[in-house]
C-alpha cells in the first residue's frame, strides 16, 4: 500500500461522484420503483437509500441520512416495507442503475476503460470493506453482494466509496455539535450551493430554517447580517472538510497516487457522458461536478 494524499484521494472520489450521483436525478428510478408500488418521491429515496439497512424502523434512516427533517422520513418510514420488501427495492436501483448507465454508454459500457476504471474502484472499495468501524450506513452498503458486469460494479464501488466518505464527515458534522440543519446552514454559508435549494431538498420549514440561523449566530459562526460565515465559522467548517479528506484516504490507499490518476482519467469522460445523456441532472449541479472534473484533469 503507498500514501495518497487527501487532495488526491478527494479529487478522485469528485471524478466519479457523477456516476453514483444520477440515481437521485435518472428517470428510470422511478419508472422501477413504482413498478414495486412506490409512488412517493420522498419515498422512493429514502426507501432505496436506506433499503440495505433491512426493514428498519425511522430512527435509523434518521440517524444515518443525518440532515433531512426527520418528519420527512417518518412519513415514508416504515411504511415503504408494507409496500416492497427492501431486496426488492435494492433490485429495482441496481435495475435503474444498468438502464441510466447503457443509455449514458452505449456500446462502450463493455469497454476497457469501463473494465479498468471498475477494477480500480473496487480495489479502493474494498480495502474500506476492511474498516466499516463507525460507519454504519457504509457497512450497510458494503454488505451487499457486488454485481457481476463492469459497469454496475464501478456503479457500487463508487456507492461504497461515497458512503464511506459521507459517514466520516457527519462523524464530524457532530463532533463540531452541528445538528443537521446547522450543517446544511454552513455549506450554504460557504457560498458554494443555494441555501433554498439546501433547505427544499431536506424538507426543512422556513421557520425551522430560520431557527437554525439564529442558534448558529449566537454560537459565533455566521457573520452578523448575511448568510455568510464568519472568521470563526470559516475556520471550523475548513477544519471539518480538510479532516473529512483525511478520513477519506484510507480506501484510495489500495491503488496509491498512480492509480488514482488513471482511475481521474479514466473517470473523467465517463462521467461526461452520465451527465449528457439526459439523466435528470439538474444545472446547477453538473456544473459543480464539472467544475470537480476540471480541476482534476488540469
């Protein structure tokens, strides 16, 4: 194993984040979900995303998905196991998954660079198989079978990757006592996402919202006025990201700096592709993963 440095092994989870990310956006998402008889949207998320947990009850999904209201999740959890077994549900992704990918791909999803970007992923993945410790909704993932085709294994390794990388940062979210819509108020405050978009996305009222504003003013992170942060809230919230990188290395250590270069490579058109191929991306969005993709191939 050789040393990856955290910029590297971040920028190498940005290339392919694409990849993963168009199961949230793809149409053939819910197209299979309300095959199951899963109609809410709401619904179809947090049942697909928390479906390798098992059937578990709302406080886990409210605990591992961390800034989404939790009312929001209490009214699809549990009821969407009285609706769809969750293997059934873990099918339907992975189904939408081959169909988003075939349609970004085409004739090249058998391709070498497909093969090889898939093998290299898997390796990182599963040297963070070997670590689950105090990330439980990556080790719910890391449970699952790996799928036999290239592209639904780059698809799962980047699933694990990202859950993994997820886990570690709410671990500090916490450790910095953010609740989760402090945290979301932060990221807004970084100016790097909408605080709207932020707020809608994760169910939180304007009240709720506006509370969270207040309680982070008081505790010295926002600046007086703006929705911006302070000196203070500027310092812990770099801290919390430059410590998420650190704790992000471990799998990427598996294929050292080389290998992630080729594995960014690789990534980069792949990802290209997802995102032109009428997935459902919204604008504001592929731009952040292009901007990602850039700064990688520079």
């Amino acid at each position: 194993m050789t040393t990856v440095s955290p910029p590297s092994a971040r920028l190498t989870f940005r290339a392919l984040e694409p990849v993963h990310g168009m199961i949230y956006f793809t149409p053939y998402g819910p197209d299979e979900y309300r095959e199951l008889g899963i109609t809410d949207p709401r619904m179809m998320y947090f049942a697909s995303r928390s479906a390798a947990f098992g059937p578990v009850p709302d406080a886990v999904t409210i605990a591992t998905f961390f800034n989404f209201n939790p009312a929001a999740v209490r009214a699809v959890i549990p009821a969407a196991w009285e609706i769809s077994a969750p293997a059934d549900i873990l099918r339907a992704r992975l189904r939408a998954v081959d169909r988003s990918l075939r349609q970004a791909w085409g004739d090249d999803i058998t391709g070498p660079e497909v093969r090889e970007a898939a093998d290299l992923a898997r390796q990182a993945a599963e040297r963070a198989c070997a670590r689950p410790h105090g990330r439980p909704l990556f080790a719910a993932h890391a449970s699952l079978p790996w799928p036999d085709e290239p592209h639904l294994v780059l698809w799962h390794a980047q699933t694990l990757l990202r859950e993994y990388r997820g886990d570690g940062h709410v671990a500090l979210l916490m450790t910095e006592g953010l609740d989760g819509t402090e945290a979301l108020i932060t990221h807004s405050a970084t100016g790097e996402i909408s605080p709207e978009v932020l707020r809608a996305s994760r169910s939180w009222s304007e009240a709720e919202w506006a509370a969270g504003v207040r309680r982070l003013r008081v505790r010295g992170w926002l600046a007086d006025d703006d929705l911006v942060l302070s000196e203070y809230g500027a310092e812990r919230r770099g801290a919390i990201e430059s410590r998420t990188d650190e704790l992000a290395v471990h799998p990427y250590e598996a294929i050292g700096e080389a290998g992630c270069a080729r594995l960014r490579a690789l990534a980069a058109p792949l990802a290209i592709r997802v995102m032109e191929a009428d997935l459902g991306f919204p604008a504001p969005l592929s731009a952040r993963y292009r901007q990602a993709i850039q700064a990688q191939v520079r």
